[in-house]
C-alpha cells in the first residue's frame, strides 16, 4: 500500500480491470516459469507445519500449478466458486482509497509479472508469487473473507466520512500490515503464520517462529500507533487465537473509532 491520496474515482487513478477474463495473459518465458517453479517449490518445503491450518487448507483449494505461472483468471474462478471474491489485474501498488474500495466489493488486486531470478529471497515490490501464492488461500476462508471485507469498508469510510479522525488514514495500513501481512495466529497444533509478507518469503517463514521476534498480544489499538519497516525482516509480530477474534476484535475496534 501507497501513501494516503485524496479519493478520486477509480477509473481517474488506476485502469479498471475488473473484468478478469477480458485481461491478455502476458506471454510468460520459461525462465519466467522456472522463477515459479523455484519459488512454489521453496515455499512447499517450509510451509507445512508453519503455515496455518485455514491457509494450507486454503492452498489445497486454490490449486496452484507447481510448475508453471497460473493465469490470473483461473484462480480468480477457483477463489469465487467458494467465497465470491474476485482477482483484478493492477500493475503494482494500488494506492490506498482505491485499494480499500476493492476490498470492500470484495476485489483482491493482484499483478500478473514475476519477480527476477535473482529475486527469489526478497523483492522491494510485491510480484504475483506474493500476490497470489501468499494472498489467495485466505481468501476462500469465510471468516478472513468477513474480516477482509469489514477492513475495506472502513477504509472507505475513513476516507470518504468527514467526521472521521483523518489519522484513521494511517491507523488502517498499520493494522494491514501486522495482520494481513505480517500476522501470526495460535492454531491446536502450536503457533502458526497467516500473513502474506511472511507466506510468500522462506527466510521470512523461519525467522517469524523462531526466537528472533517478539511475540506480542493482539491488540489494535497498540497496532493502530506502531510504525513498520518494509526493508527488513520484523522483529515484533502480533499473535490473534483465531480469524473470529481478527474479525470481532476489529469490528469492535473500528466502531469505537466511527469507522464501521
Ligand atoms: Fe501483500
């Protein structure tokens, strides 16, 4: 996510791609598919067990090709047959109103290009292999659907209700990023990893349960004031016990401060 921007209307800031299936596949090199493979293949290795049990399930019911770069449009089919979600093609970081705004209509944006083979660790901008492989198994999960819809309406609502607190603006990217991104949750089986940030990333996926970070209790009002870093790995992670009390602890969290 972007700097806050003064809301426009979609169209005036980013092409609308809604359509998925109206969007040219772009014409992927087999290097490209190897960069693919590579990275699907890493992640398969470490991510049993760390992940969460809603993401792997999830993972099973997107399907995701190991060898080569899936088309945008198949996997939004697959993620709409169970939840009614949709994937749209944007070319990168989609600013913020705009990002809420999808959210809210239940669009995750995503890009179509893969990240450089010498990327495989780490990329500054978020590629599809993120996009996709760390974003889409939740998205077939009802209760982080539910979360992920009531967040985007309430980015919405900071940006377009005057009797907001305009610091409501920052407060929502913070939370993104220590949830969404950055989140880790307490499954039966011991402490696991829901977000995006650290799915998509093998370092990421060890350091985030080993000792290096701290472990530190839910709590959005705290998250709502915390700053982040996007250069380096996160020394601080915030644990939820469950996507029912992501879900309630923010509704709660975001009618106190007038924004559901
Ligand atoms: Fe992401």
């Amino acid at each position: 996510m972007e700097e806050a921007v003064i809301p426009r209307g979609m169209h005036d800031c980013i092409p609308d791609y809604r359509d998925i299936h109206a969007v040219e596949v772009p014409a992927y090199t087999d290097i490209e598919h190897h960069t693919w493979a590579q990275l699907y293949a890493n992640q398969h290795k470490v991510l049993p067990g760390r992940a969460c049990d809603e993401f792997m399930a999830g993972l099973d019911t997107v399907g995701f090709p190991a060898e080569r770069i899936p088309a945008l449009a198949d996997i939004s089919d697959h993620i709409a047959a169970h939840s009614g979600w949709t994937i749209m093609r944007v070319d990168g970081l989609v600013p913020n109103y705009e990002f809420f705004k999808l959210l809210s209509e239940r669009i995750f944006p995503s890009t179509d290009f893969i990240r450089r083979p010498d990327e495989l660790e780490y990329t500054p901008s978020p590629d599809m292999f993120h996009d996709l492989l760390g974003h889409a198994p939740l998205l077939v999960n009802p209760r982080f659907c539910a979360f992920f819809e009531k967040f985007g309406q309430a980015g919405v609502n900071a940006f377009t209700n005057p009797a907001i607190d305009p610091a409501a603006r920052d407060w929502l990217p913070r939370i993104y990023w220590y949830t969404v991104e950055y989140g880790l949750i307490r499954n039966p089986g011991g402490l696991r990893i829901y977000g995006a940030g650290i799915l998509s990333s093998p370092k990421e996926v060890l350091y985030s349960l080993s000792d290096g970070p701290k472990k530190l209790p839910f709590d959005l009002e705290v998250i709502a004031n915390k700053s982040y870093d996007i250069w380096h790995m996160q020394e601080e992670l915030f644990v939820i016990d469950s996507f029912d009390q992501l879900e309630d602890s923010f509704y709660a969290w975001a009618h106190r401060h007038g924004l559901l």
